[in-house]
C-alpha cells in the first residue's frame, strides 16, 4: 500500500499512524463520529480497500451513563440539612433555599465543644510530685505505677476514691477568678512536702487545667525560688493544657512580687 505523506500530513484529518505484528500500517483517526472517521479514511486511501476498521464503540453501560445524565436536572438533587458546630461549641443548621443557604440554630448547646473522653495524662513536676485531672485520681493503677501515697484534692465535691490506700488532703476551690486562692498556699505545700518525704503526691483538680497547676506553680516558685515564668514554663511543659484563670494569675503575680520583693513581669 503506497500512501503518500502529503495525505497523511493533511491538516483537515488528524490520524494516529503505528503497525501491527505483520508489519501492516495502521491509520486511526484522532477523533471525529464514526462517519466522520471513515469518511476521513476513505479520502486518504483513495480507491484503496479497507480490510479492516477498528473503530471503539459505548458500551451499553457508558450510554445509560450519558442518556442519565441529559436528562438530569437540578431538582433531582435530594434535599438535605448540614449541621455546624463553630469553635465554641455552638451549633445550627444549614439548609440551602431559594438559591441560598439559611442557618437556624440547632436546639440547646453547652456554648463549648464537650469532650468527654477520660484525661488519665500524668504530668510529673518534680521527683515525687505529680499533676493530673480527677480522671487520674480514680484509676488505681496509675497510682499505683507512680508509687503515690498521698492525694492533694482541690476540686469541687471530687470524691476521694481510695480513702484506705492513700491519705488525702482535700481543699474546695472554685475555679472562679474571684477565688482567693492565696490563702491556701501554705497548707498546700506543707502537704506537699511531707508526700514527697513518704512517696509521691498526686495534686489534682477537675479538669486538671487551673486550680490544680496553681498550686504547683506556687510551690515550685516558694520550694525552689523561681519566678512566675520559669515556675509557669516547666509545668506547661509536661503538662500543655495548663490555664489558670484570670483571677489566680493575678494571685500568681502579686505572690511572685511577695517571694521577691520586686514585681517580676511574665512575658
């Protein structure tokens, strides 16, 4: 078959050339309707007979596809409600309507978002002292692993759990900014020490996050001289979920003025 370049180059027909297994040219069009193609085939060979064309065809299943898809419509889509729950913990419902979203809200929230998971995280301050929420103080075992012997309990109506294995100390605080906080500080750190003569202390709140690491900073800052930055730091650092309220890092600040004299400011 002798096919001149001049037609295969022909710029009205785009065609894919490569050979079979015998050595045969095969000339494919590029794109086009089935017509179109042989069509296109034709005037390059000529008078030339076609032995064969290969052309792929839909499956049954892709025009189904295709047939489905023009006839679709946009009020086909199911209707549907997403729900939102922003950062604080508020939440509502977002529906799409007459060519907008609308948002309602979506019942009775806690204003926060609520994670209930248990937080048995132990935070280890110093040899012998260590900080945790309630969570930890109701799990024996952890106790036990971290050879506690006494329980400085600071939360509100928090259970002693294992009162015959342990000796507890329990001070009710409320974690509100107007808490005076100060005025346990020195029965606190007596208890403190004498724990960590006997074993190891366990100081704990509800939630682990501002009564509770108040303490222990106060105590790292009277036990060993530091500031209120360098006490803050180290209990962060093993515990990141630290934040005492407003109110008792005012406390904080005017005990670290008390241990030194000289107010030192927290970066």
């Amino acid at each position: 078959m002798n096919i001149s370049r001049q037609n295969i180059t022909n710029p009205r027909v785009r065609l894919v050339k490569s050979w079979d297994s015998r050595k045969r040219l095969l000339l494919r069009p590029q794109w086009g309707s089935i017509e179109e193609k042989l069509r296109d085939l034709r005037c390059i060979l000529g008078n030339k007979r076609i032995l064969s064309c290969k052309i792929p065809v839909k499956t049954m299943e892709q025009r189904s596809f295709l047939e489905q898809l023009r006839k679709f419509h946009c009020d086909d889509l199911k209707k549907v409600t997403t729900r939102v729950t922003s950062a604080d913990g508020r939440q509502f419902v977002e529906t799409f309507q007459d060519g907008g979203y609308s948002l309602s809200r979506s019942g009775l929230s806690a204003g926060f978002v609520i994670d209930n998971r248990a937080d048995i995280s132990v935070a280890l301050i110093v040899q012998g002292l260590i900080l945790g929420s309630q969570d930890v103080a109701a799990e024996l075992k952890i106790l036990e692993d971290f050879n506690v012997t006494h329980i400085l309990n600071v939360g509100y109506k928090i259970p002693n759990y294992f009162e015959s294995k342990f000796i507890y100390k329990n001070v009710e605080i409320l974690d509100d900014p107007s808490s005076n906080i100060r005025t346990f500080f020195e029965g606190c750190f007596d208890f403190i020490d004498d724990g960590r003569l006997e074993g190891c202390v366990l100081v704990h709140c509800n939630a682990g996050v501002s009564r509770a690491p108040t303490i222990v900073i106060a105590y790292l800052m009277k036990k060993y001289n530091m500031t209120l930055k360098e006490a803050f730091e180290r209990v962060k650092s093993v515990r990141l979920g630290i934040r005492p309220n407003d109110g008792f890092m005012k406390v904080l600040e005017e005990y670290e003025k008390e241990i030194f004299d000289s107010p030192v400011s927290q970066e």
